[in-house]
C-alpha cells in the first residue's frame, strides 16, 4: 500500500509498552485486508503515558485504540469519559474516540474472560485466586463476580486489594482455590521458562488454571498444571472476544 494513502487512512491502534508481540496488530490487519475494509492498525509504543495525548493531537485519523500492559489504569485520566462498567472496574482497555475529538474508555476484557472462560467452568469450580493486582485482574475480577465465583488476589508486595503474598500461599490454599488465573506477564515471551512462584504441588486434576498470555500458547505456568492434571485455558481466546467486541464498539 502507498505509504502517503497510508498514513491519511482512517486508523485504529495499540497503547502500550513493549508490545512488539503483540496479538492485536496483526488480528486487525487481517480482519482489514480480508474484508476489504480501508483502515489501518498501528502499535504505539511508548515509555511513559503522558506520550498518550501527543499521539492524538499529532494523528487526527485515529478512530479508536486498545490499551495494554502497564497503561489500563494509567490512561483513564486522560480520558474525557468512562463507560459505567470501564468505571466499576477501574481499567480501560479500548478507547472509542468520536467525530468531535472527545473520548471514551470502555473495558472488553472482562467480557472476553468470561465468554472464553464459561466452557470449562464445573459445579466444583466456587473459589478462584487471581495472581496480580494490576489492570487485567480488575476485569477479571469483575467477570468472576459476574459468574457468581469467589476470588482473592495474590501480590508480589502488600496491597490494598490483595488478599494473599505469593510467601503466603500453602498448598492448602492452592487446594481450596479450584481455578487460578495468572494476570501477571510472568512467562511471556521471550522469558519463557518463567512462571508465577506458587506451591504447584497443591494442584489437582480438579483445578482449571487460565493464563492470560497466549505468546507463548503453552506458558511454563500452564506447563506445571498439566503436569499435575489440571484442566488448561490460555489468553488466545479472550483476546479475540475482546478483540470482536473493541470493533463492536469502535463501530457504534
């Protein structure tokens, strides 16, 4: 495509930090080219937040942008507006901006947890611990209320929201936790042969354990609960769920 087309084109893109691996780029590019639709994604890749107005101001042609790790939470004062759901769960991952330049902050993912989720969900699946206090276990968080399942969060560091240290955790705990949810990037690519620092010996074939990575499909987190029999979930379908719905939005 003619770079100067290009860069008039409508388009929508990524905030983000390190985001290079990113899903969403090359989902969007092909839903474009596959049904001929004239936009354009980009990735926005920036050290710090207070970069997030200057790309608007510089590029009248965005449309709409998705939010990822670390600014869920850091962007939402820099937003006009916030949808309700956006607003009780604290963190924004899609962005809709409108003809008069305002915008507004909505939240997908906690829509793509629970629809990828739902599936493997059984009657003895009732407490849950989300591993990570940040802006993606706040939509998760949300979702598993929705799904009438308890949960308690798990920090690296005291938290006002966490319920557990990961030195806390006993494989006790781990076995009256039947689903476990890493939110944290612990185990994305390239460090692949990371993984969150829980008593793996606890699970069961009654645990269900959801990564919300998907670079790799198989994180070593996933790894120690197949070793153990657990039932496996990775982010891959959450991101496309989330992904549809952004588009739903954006589209409105």
């Amino acid at each position: 495509m003619d770079t100067e087309r290009e860069k008039s084109m409508p388009k929508f893109g990524l905030i983000g930090k390190n985001i290079a691996y990113s899903f969403s780029k090359a989902h969007f590019t092909a839903k474009f080219e596959n049904e001929n639709l004239h936009y354009t994604y980009e990735n926005f890749d920036i050290e710090d937040i207070s970069k997030f107005s200057k790309i608007l101001e510089q590029d009248k042609n965005i449309l709409g942008l998705n939010v990822t790790i670390p600014y869920k939470e850091q962007v939402i004062p820099y937003l006009n507006e916030l949808h309700k759901t956006a607003e009780k769960i604290g963190a924004v991952n899609t962005i809709k901006r409108y003809p008069s330049g305002k915008t507004k902050g909505f939240n997908t993912d906690y829509y793509g947890f629970k629809k990828s989720i739902q599936p493997f969900l059984k009657p003895h699946h009732k407490n849950a611990l989300i591993l990570g206090t940040g802006g993606a276990s706040k939509a998760i968080a949300y979702a598993l209320n929705k799904l009438k399942i308890n949960f308690e969060y798990v920090s690296r560091s005291s938290n006002p929201i966490a319920n557990f240290l990961y030195t806390d955790l006993t494989e006790d705990i781990i076995k009256n936790h039947q689903i476990i949810i890493n939110c944290t990037p612990i185990g994305t690519h390239p460090k692949v042969n990371e993984c969150p620092d829980i008593p793996y010996d606890g699970i069961t074939k009654e645990h269900l354990l959801y990564d919300l990575i998907y670079n790799p499909i198989q994180t070593k987190f996933l790894i120690c609960g197949e070793i153990k029999g657990a039932t496996l979930c990775n982010g891959s379908k959450m991101l496309e769920y989330q992904a549809e719905k952004a588009w739903e939005i954006w589209n409105k």
